[in-house]
C-alpha cells in the first residue's frame, strides 16, 4: 500500500536514519543526541509553512507558549497526517524495528522521529532538569513496560529504583498519533502525554479555560 496522495507535501519529507540503527540503550541515545539538531531544523522548515515558528517556541519561557504550541502541533499533526496514515505502516513493531525499508515508509517513520524529538525538546527546555536518557528503572523492567530500554524523556534525579518512575516517550507519543490516525481513532492531545512529567510544575495547563477548544 501506498498512502500518499499526489497532493500531499509530506511526499516529500526526506528519509533520514533510526536513531537505534546501531542498537537500543546507549548507542539510540548518542546517535538521538547526534542528530538532534538535524532533526530539529528539518522538520522546523515544514512547521513554518503551517505558520508554526518552532525556533521561537523553542525559546520561549512562559507555559502558555507550551501549550500554545502543542495546540498548533495536535491541529498540523491531524490536519497533514492522514493522507499518509497507512495502517500497514501503523505497527510498533515495523516502527521500532532495526531497518525501515527504503522510499515512502522510511520517509514517513523519520518524520515520525522528527516530531518526537521537537516534543521532548519542548518539554525539556519548559522542565529544567529533563533530559533524553534511556530507561532503565528497575519497575519498568519488572513490570514490561514497553518504553524500557528505550531513550525518552525523563528526570534523572529520580532513582532507578523508584517505584513509579515519570517519562514520557516523546518519539513513541509521535507514532501513536500516527497509528490512532491511521486506525481512524481520534487522538488526544501531545500535552496529555507530558501530564507525568509537567503535572507538579504546570498543572495549570491541564486546565482548560472557556472556549479553548
């Protein structure tokens, strides 16, 4: 199946590499840290054209520019994602898996990267004291959670030996909107899946004031 349609821009997003190309744990977080700038500024130039100046977002201090961003990702996300939600595509373990085939697919799973690094720098640069990391609490191991092993955001004041450690697994939120989409489901918010990590310093973001939908 090829989703894309002749009208669609994102034909075109260049394909880039996996992060965990060379494996999971410590060489997917080097190779993240590698080209994280890389990933930033391409997907940036695809942002601007939805009017969304991620440069500006990233830099700004108040939460409501969080929040205001992460609103303008949830609509260019559903309003651009669909065209190129191919359920084929839409299986973690496709996603996660150490080769992504060449052509469209590859496109579509890097652009899927991309979105999850521009959320967890937006979450690490309003959360002072985040930071990309692997996940290696102990609860985590024990109790199967997907995201162990994986590099996501997380805290790294807080023991491995906590029972019930915050993360938030910026690249894999990205591909489950893609999935919810590509199912027809409706996905929540980006901001809901940051709630374990902004809730005791942002809560009131959580609150929707009127009309903000």
């Amino acid at each position: 199946m090829r989703p894309f349609r002749r009208n669609t821009p994102l034909r075109a997003y260049p394909a880039d590499m996996r992060p965990w190309r060379a494996g999971p744990g410590e060489p997917a977080l080097e190779a993240l840290r590698a080209s994280r700038l890389r990933r930033l500024q391409r997907l940036s130039g695809w942002l601007s054209r939805s009017g969304i100046d991620l440069a500006a977002a990233l830099d700004a201090a108040e939460p409501t520019a969080l929040a205001e961003t992460l609103r303008a990702l949830d609509a260019w996300s559903l309003g651009h994602w669909p065209p190129i939600a191919c359920r084929e595509w839409a299986w973690p373990e496709k996603f996660h898996a150490g080769d992504w085939p060449d052509g469209e697919q590859a496109s579509v799973y890097t652009l899927l990267v991309d979105t999850g690094v521009v959320l967890g720098e937006l979450l690490r640069r309003h959360r002072p004291g985040l930071d990309w990391a692997v996940d290696t609490y102990d609860a985590h191991g024990a109790d199967g959670v997907a995201a162990y092993g994986r590099v996501l955001i997380l805290d790294p004041a807080v023991p491995l030996g906590s029972l019930t450690p915050p993360v938030y697994d910026a690249i894999d939120e990205a591909f489950m909107r893609y999935q919810s989409l590509a199912f027809n489901d409706v996905p929540g918010r980006f901001l809901d899946g940051m709630r374990p990590l902004l809730w005791d310093t942002h809560r009131h973001l959580f609150v929707d004031p009127p009309n903000s939908h």
